[in-house]
C-alpha cells in the first residue's frame, strides 16, 4: 500500500512541475529534465507514467481539464432553467480560475498553442459536454443566440482567462461588484434578443 502511494506521488509531484514549469516557461523551455528535478524524481522515473512529453502534458491537460469541469457543474442541474444553469456554471467557473490560478492558467496555454493534440483537446471538449448541452437547450428555446459554440465560449468563458491574468498580474482586483458586473457582460453576450 505504501508503495502503491509512493507511486500516486510522484505521478502527482511530475504533473504538478508539468504545470508550474509550462506557466513559467512555455512548452518548449520545459525539458523533461526539469520536470524532473522540479518533482524530485530521476528522469527516468517520468518513463514509468509517461510514453514521453507529449503524452505526459497531454494526460496533464485532460487531468486538469477534468477537475476544472468537475468543479463548474457540482451545483448545477440540467433541471434549471437556462439563465440560472449559465449563471451557476458561469459563476463556478470564474471561482476555479481566480481560486485554482495556476491549473487555469495552464489549461489557458493549452487552448491557446498548439500543444495539445488533438485527440486530447477532443477528451477535453467532452468534459464541457453539460455547458454544451445547456447552450443546445437554450438555443432551441430561443434563449440564447444561434451561434456556434465556439463563439459562445470565447465571449462569455474566455474573457475569464483575461481577467485571471491580470488579477495575477496585479493590475486588477475582482471584487463581488467586478464579478457580477463580467456575469451579465457574459450573459447580455450570449443571450438572444427578445
């Protein structure tokens, strides 16, 4: 058993240094010999969990992208009506990018360069399938705009990302009023006109 969780730690200590070094550095100014060191772990050891790089940040990204998407839609249910379903996704979202920074700030590299493959980005578009199906619903009820969904996304979720790197920055602070001010910013973005 002990060594069974020696194991699980120095998966999770390699994707914890997969994440803080591609933050820091990019993807190409991170060798697998500095994941590594950073983890603690021979080089050889990453072999043991990981074909080479690329699988490694691959399986990181669909880690991330997992608990990222488990933590928006813990309260929400497909029984809410499409605004209060956004709003509650919207809102959960906002929280894990502001309280779980680095995690969000990896995924952001990852949807913005092309080092994740495709297969993984595919995984990682199934984890927002509860986002998607409530767009569909909204769309069908005339809701929200008949868009692609992509467009959706990019003016209602990715303006997170902005705001999340210059919070880290320093330049900005969201408060209580900034967020609610973002929420109906995303929402009049999206929503159909009536």
């Amino acid at each position: 058993m002990a060594k069974l969780q020696k194991s699980i730690d120095k998966r999770n200590a390699l994707v914890k240094a997969t994440i803080e070094l591609v933050n820091n550095n990019g993807f190409h100014a991170t060798p697998m010999s500095k994941i590594a060191k950073m983890a603690n772990v021979s080089p050889a050891t990453i072999y043991l969990y990981f074909e080479n790089k690329q699988d490694l940040v691959n399986k990181t990204y669909i880690e991330v992208k997992a608990e990222y998407t488990k933590y928006a839609f813990e309260t929400y249910s497909e029984t809410m009506s499409v605004e209060k379903g956004f709003e509650i996704i919207w809102k959960r979202i906002a929280d894990f990018k502001l309280k779980e920074c680095e995690n969000a700030m990896f995924l952001a590299q990852c949807d913005n360069t092309p080092m994740i493959d495709e297969a993984s980005r595919q995984e990682g578009i199934k984890h927002l399938q509860p986002l998607l199906d409530l767009w569909a619903r909204g769309k069908k009820e005339g809701l929200i705009k008949p868009i692609s969904d992509y467009l959706l996304y990019a003016y209602s979720i990715n303006p997170l990302s902005f705001l999340m790197i210059i919070q880290k920055r320093g330049a900005f602070q969201l408060d209580k009023t900034h967020l609610e001010e973002a929420y109906q910013s995303a929402w009049s973005s999206i929503k159909a006109c009536k």
